[in-house]
C-alpha cells in the first residue's frame, strides 16, 4: 500500500462521493455500490478526523462504527457485565460466547449489527463503516459485508479497512487475512 499519496486519497473520497451517479450507484456495471476506502493502521486517527470533516461537509453521510453497535447493544441487554466477566476467561471465550449472541454467523439471519444498520439507514444516504479494527476479533469484516450486501443494496456503503484491500482479499492490520470479499471496489486507490 502507497502511503505517500495518503492526504491525496482521503481528500479524493469526497470528489468521490460527490458524484450525481455515486448516490444513484451508477457506473458499476449493475453491481451494488460496496466501497472499500483502506489505509495504513497508523493512520487511524487521521482517517477518524477525515470522516468527522466530511460528516459536516456532506448531511446525508450516515457513520456505523461497529464497537459503538456492538457496546450499546450489549449494554441495552444488560450483557455488558457479563462481557467483561467472559473477557477475563480469556478473549476466545468472549468471541465464541457474544458471536451466537450477536447473530455473528456467515448466514446473518438474525445478525444484530446488520439488523441495527438496515434499521437505521435513511433513504438517500452514504453510510459509512467504521470501528473494523476496534471491535476485532469478535465482529470480522467479510461477515458484515456479505450479509449487508444481502440486505442493504439502495445506498451506497464504504468501509473504512485499517489494513489493505486487494480488490479480492481483506488483511486486517496489513497482518491479519481475512476471508476473500470480491464485491467490494476500492475506493480512491
């Protein structure tokens, strides 16, 4: 990943965005309009503060960090205690016990986030996906994405990946491989 074009690139995503056809999600071949904007784990910060700009700039962007879903439905559930208690006995024990939970599975017929997502996004709007890094292991990129792919398709959705995207395969923290995701079209490359 070319590091050296960085402020270039973030400030390309509103040109971007800006499209008349970007909104209409035209000129992707019939495709569903899945970006994915990725970016140097270090350079998480700047990325928050680009979005928190561009969020101002443009109304209709609708940001969904996915550990601030996950945390507030724990909580409204009274399973945030419990969380902790589970993280003590180890992250594995809280991944496997909060996933079943959370409706964390390839199938995402019952999956809390996308559920909370699809609830909560306006027609019209740009949705914005963050908090991929924070809310790591227990919520996986590919997973959210195929299921939203399922269920959310008149709005375009970028993902904000703290890692590399290939156009096919998704490494978390430039360390950590994903599943392949193949919908997805970078974003401002």
């Amino acid at each position: 990943m070319n590091e050296a074009n960085f402020s270039e690139r973030l400030n390309r995503i509103k040109d971007e965005i800006s499209k008349p056809d970007f909104l209409k999600n035209k000129g992707l071949g019939n495709e569903v309009g899945y970006y994915i904007f990725d970016y140097a784990p270090e350079r998480e910060l700047e990325v928050r503060e680009h979005i928190r700009v561009l969020k101002k700039q443009i109304p209709n962007i609708v940001e969904f960090d996915l550990y601030e879903i996950v945390m507030n439905f724990l909580n409204e559930n009274g399973y945030l205690e419990d969380a902790f208690s589970m993280e003590e006995e180890g992250l594995d024990n809280l991944v496997s016990e909060l996933q079943p939970t959370l409706g964390l599975t390839e199938d995402g017929e019952s999956n809390k986030i996308i559920e909370y997502i699809v609830n909560n996004t306006p027609e019209n709007s740009i949705i914005f996906i963050t908090g991929v890094g924070k809310v790591y292991p227990l919520v996986r990129s590919h997973t959210v994405l195929n299921n939203l792919h399922q269920k959310l398709y008149k709005v375009p959705v970028i993902m904000f990946f703290p890692g590399e995207y290939t156009g096919q395969k998704l490494t978390l923290f430039n360390a950590i491989t994903d599943d392949n995701y193949y919908r997805a079209f970078p974003l401002c490359k």
